[in-house]
C-alpha cells in the first residue's frame, strides 16, 4: 500500500469517526417536516395483499440517502423496490429488504453506483418504525433498508437512519410475524407496488 493509500484510508476512517461522534443527535420528531417526500411500500404476504406502509424521508437531514430511497421506490432510474422481498426478518429488531441484485442480503445496488458512503448519522433509532439503510460496514450503502420494529438504539452511529413509517405500522408488524430469530422468512414477503405520494 502507498502513502496515498495510507493517507486515504486515515481520512476516510477519521471522516466516519467524525460523524459517529454527531450521530444521534436528531429525534424523529424533530426531523419530521411537512415538506419531506412520502412514500409508499404496498406488501403482500403469500401473494395475499394485506396493506400500505406510509414512509416519511428525512429530505431535510439526509438528502442524498433519502433520494437513493425515493428513487429506488419510484423506479425511474429503470430499477428499484417494486418486486423485491424481505429476505431477512428478525421479530423485536428488523424486517430487511431491499437486495434487488440477489434477494438474499448480499447484493444490492444504489441510484449513485454499485454503493454510496454513509452520509451521516444525526437521525436516532428513537422509536419503532425508523427506517435505516443496512450496510456491510462503513460507507458501504446500496438498496439494501431496515424497517424496524422495536427502539434500536444500540444501530446508532452504524447505520444511516433516514426515514419513519407515520402509516400503516400494524402493516409492518404482519411482516415481523413472518420472520425468525435467525432471520428466516416463513411466508414469502414481498413489495409488490410502491411509489411516492
């Protein structure tokens, strides 16, 4: 490795100590603004439609991370949500979705590339229904998402919060029901329409 690489490497590790030490500093209620974008996952379970999760993105605290969100569930950019499954659900912690790549957990691909680094970690996992990008480590964002479903506090600084589900949380609660505490899904989960309102 060269000095360049070396010096590199201790600025990106130096720039994410630096925004682990901001995170979470914003509650969800604070960061809630009547101009943020809203949109919508409609879920089916076993190919049985059983309703709308409402999710607000925090446009105003992390633009770039919410647009990748947007996008993905508008499917402009000719890819996105629409199809896609939960692959992993966790009752008391996650519903994880978003790998549109693989379905499994190990691809994904975001509207800026293959990954985007995490763009900073001010929202709190303050309250169930916060909606946070999964990651395999840092600065390390795809398409891959969390929907949570109990106060996951011990996520902050690790994983970029940028949206709350304000509807349709008993929704999300249904999906929880499917999952395992290893992660398996018993009944396929899957959005089968989204977009924004």
């Amino acid at each position: 490795m060269s000095n360049h690489d070396d010096d590199q490497a201790e600025r990106i590790h130096s720039e994410h100590d630096a925004l682990v030490k901001a995170a979470a500093t914003v509650s969800t209620d604070t960061a809630h603004c009547d101009s943020n974008p809203r949109v919508f996952l409609d879920i089916a379970i076993g190919e049985i439609p059983c309703g709308r999760i409402i999710i607000e993105l925090f446009k105003n605290y992390v633009p770039k991370t919410a647009e990748n969100f947007r996008a993905l569930c508008t499917g402009e950019k000719g890819y996105g949500y629409k199809g896609n499954k939960f692959h992993s659900i966790v009752p008391e912690f996650v519903c994880q979705g978003g790998d549109i790549t693989r379905e499994n957990g190990s691809g994904g691909r975001s509207i800026y590339g293959e990954t985007f680094p995490d763009e900073n970690f001010l929202i709190a996992h303050d309250k169930p229904g916060v909606v946070s990008m999964a990651n395999m480590g840092p600065n390390n964002n795809n398409s891959q998402f969390l929907l949570t479903t109990v106060t996951t506090d011990w996520l902050n600084g690790q994983n970029v919060a940028f949206g709350l589900v304000v509807d349709g949380f008993d929704v999300v609660k249904k999906i929880e029901g499917q999952g395992s505490k290893s992660g398996e899904v018993h009944a396929k989960v899957i959005i089968a329409d989204c977009g924004q309102l």
